[in-house]
C-alpha cells in the first residue's frame, strides 16, 4: 500500500512540475525546433541527389565519398570556430548569422558549374546550417528547467530525423510529380529566410550566458577550443568526441544507404529516397523515446549505451537478412528508431559535461566536429569497402562495428547529476 502511494505522490509531483515550466522554455524550444528542421532539411538535399551529380558530373563512387568527406572534414573544422563565437557574441546573434547565409549558399547549388563550386557551396552552406545543432542545444538547454532539461534537449533532436523526412518528401515531389529539374531542389533553401525574423523577434538571449558575461572580468581570458585539453576537461574531451566520432562514423555510412539501395539493390531512384524518408519519419519517434527514457527511467549515458547495441542489432539484420520492401522497412525503421534516436540523449549528454562559459565550445568540438568528421569518413569509408568487399560486409565493418565500440567509450563516462550542470 505504502508503494502504490510513494508512486501516486511521484506521479502527483512530476505533474506539478510540468505545470510549473515557463512558458519562456516552450517558446525557445519550438523555436529551435524549427531552426534545427530547416538546417538538416537543407543540407540533407545535397546527399539524397548525390547519384544525379555522380552522373551528370561524372563522378565516381569514391569520388563522391571523398567530396563528401572533404566538405564534412572542412565545415567541422569551421563549425568549432562558429562555437567559440557563440560563447562570445551569444546565442541569438550566432543563429541569426547562421540563418541567412544558409541559404545563400546551400542555393547557389542549383547553379554551381563545376565540381570546385559544388565543393564549396556545399561546404559553406553546411557549416552554415551545421552551426544551427550546436547553438540550438546550447540555448535549449540553458533555457530548459534541470528536471526536464534532457527531455526539452533530446525531442529537440528530432529535427535531424524531420528534415531529412521533409527533404524525401518534397524533392520526390518535385522531381517526379512537378517534373522540375533536380538542381532547383536546392531552391527550397529560401523556406529557410522567414525563420530569421522569428528568431529577431521572439527568441529571447540566454541568461545563463548573459549572467556568464557579468562574471567576467578584464583579464579572464576569451573562450577558446584550447581550454577543452586543459586539466579541468582533458579526458572527458577526448572521450566525449572519441565516442561521437565513432558513433558518427557509422552514421555517416549509412548517408549513402540511397546508392546502397539503388546499385546494390537495383532499385528506382525515387524509391530508394522513399524509403529513406519513411525510415527517418519512424527514427523520430525513437528521439522521442530516448530523450523519455534518459530523463524519467535511465541515466543518459545507459540510454546512449542502450539504444547504440539495439540500433547495431537492427542494423544487422537490415544487411544480412531483409529480403523484401516490408523488412527493409522495419529493420531499417528500427534501425533509425534506436541507432539515431541516441542522439537525442548524446546531444544533451555532452552539452551537460561542459559549464556555460564554454559550453557551445564544448558541444561544438565534441558534438559538431566529431559528427562532421564521422560524417565525412564514414562515407568515403563504406565506398572503398564497397568496391573492396561489396556493400554487406562493407556495412559491417565501417557501420557495425563502430557503434560498438562507442557504445563502449561512453562507459569510461560519468554520469552527469543534474543540479551540478550549472
């Protein structure tokens, strides 16, 4: 009798703290939410039409690894630098920026001549949209109650899996339906432009930043990636990125599940990127549930642990064993459900091992880095162990394995109690 009221009185609680978040937090989340959604749906375009530049560029398979891994490898590096500028300037001005050079560069695309030109808008665009998961995490969380604070972070990361739905979505529209030439699916960048005008009236500066720039003084010295492989964050540094590299790695092989689809499989173009689509539509649901879990019946370093070996499994089964549409779409629906669900607690994990003063620093070198490096290898990876070992065993070694042993790395982490975040 006593558990039954211990759990009632838990219940009772919990849904008096829900009634008592400002309605400050949903503002900036739904915000953010929308930013985030934009910035993948943008630059999610240049990998789902990857085979029409392949044959209208005459590029090879591994030239499309290396280009990819080339603009990944290079918008990380600047994406790190696009942190470090956020702890100075703040939140909102960084997103702003990032919100109207996006689409600049991400729709020039249409009418880039040459490969250099595709190279380079690509690469800005993307470190441009890229900036958006970084600042974004950073000024959800510092705008989020600590109780809920895993919970408002991680369904923020369900942007990632709804643009990419979005994108599938209306560049099948527009290619097959409207009949429009796929270069002018870049065009679809300028939804991105009105957003701006919501974050110039609505979004509101973080306190948590703005009380970390009253407590400076003249001679503390500026935010810099420096300070990460000081004493203080040394190891929890090179964990956190090992970890997210790795786990980005694997991720970022599975971009280049359309090609897999249509060469391996010899499916039709359009629904290659149906399925793709589908599957991300399901993977949302999976942020959703991982960010429940992490904050009400797991810590969030198990959940990250919890739901890399289920995705691993499904992942598994996706290359080995499904043999028809039904199964590929469940596998790979699982797959995205828990392998890219973890996300939605990772993101939020790492945000949580940093203080604010450094924070967007933090989640951008350990965050934005480490998953626009894996992002990038990971691709050029799977091509040459395609070409080497064809696309199963491939699959295998760069995408299984690798989600293994970040599942691995995040258990040499300490959990993070939420009072000690700020």
């Amino acid at each position: 009798m006593n558990q039954e009221n211990n759990v009632s009185n838990q219940e009772s609680n919990l849904m008096e703290s829900f009634k008592q978040i400002p309605g400050s937090s949903y503002k900036v989340f739904f915000i953010c939410l929308i930013g985030v959604t934009f910035a993948n749906l943008d630059h999610s375009i240049f990998i789902l039409v990857s085979e029409k530049f392949q044959t209208d560029f005459g590029w090879k398979l591994t030239d499309v690894g290396w280009y990819i891994a080339i603009t990944f490898f290079i918008s990380g590096i600047l994406c790190t630098q696009v942190g470090v500028l956020t702890d100075r300037i703040g939140r909102k001005k960084s997103l702003l920026i990032s919100t109207f050079l996006t689409p600049i560069f991400v729709a020039y695309l249409a009418i880039a001549p040459n490969t250099l030109a595709v190279l380079a808008a690509r690469t800005l665009g993307f470190t441009a949209a890229g900036a958006q998961s970084p600042i974004t995490l950073t000024t959800v969380t510092e705008s989020s109650p600590p109780r809920f604070r895993g919970l408002f972070t991680g369904i923020l990361q369900i942007g990632f899996p709804l643009g990419w739905f979005f994108a599938s979505i209306l560049v099948v529209f527009m290619i097959d339906t409207l009949d429009i030439n796929w270069r002018y699916t870049f065009l679809l960048a300028f939804l991105f432009v009105p957003y701006g005008w919501i974050i110039h009236k609505y979004l509101p500066e973080s306190k948590a930043w703005l009380a970390a720039q009253d407590k400076k003084t003249d001679d503390q010295p500026q935010p810099s990636t420096l300070i990460l492989f000081s004493k203080q964050f040394r190891r929890k540094t090179l964990l956190l990125f090992s970890g997210q590299f790795l786990y980005a790695f694997a991720y970022g092989s599975t971009l280049m599940l359309v090609l897999y689809f249509t060469q391996a499989r010899e499916w039709e173009f359009s629904d290659a990127i149906k399925i793709v689509g589908l599957s991300y539509g399901i993977g949302s649901f999976g942020y959703i549930a991982a960010a429940i879990v992490g904050e009400f019946f797991l810590i969030r370093r198990n959940t990250i642990i919890l739901w890399a070996l289920l995705g691993g499994l499904a992942f598994v089964y996706l290359i080995w064993f499904a043999d028809s549409w039904n199964k590929v779409l469940i596998s790979y629906g699982l797959m995205t459900l828990f392998f890219y669900g973890a996300y939605a607690v990772m993101a939020t994990f790492i945000a949580e091992n940093f203080p604010a003063e450094v924070r967007a620093t933090g989640a951008s070198f350990c965050g934005t880095l480490g998953i626009n490096l894996g992002f990038g290898l990971g691709p050029l990876a799977i091509t040459y162990a395609a070409t080497a070992y064809g696309w199963n065993m491939a699959y295998t070694i760069v995408g299984v394995i690798p989600i293994i042993l970040a599942a691995l790395i995040f258990l040499f982490l300490k959990p993070v109690p939420r009072e000690e975040v700020f």
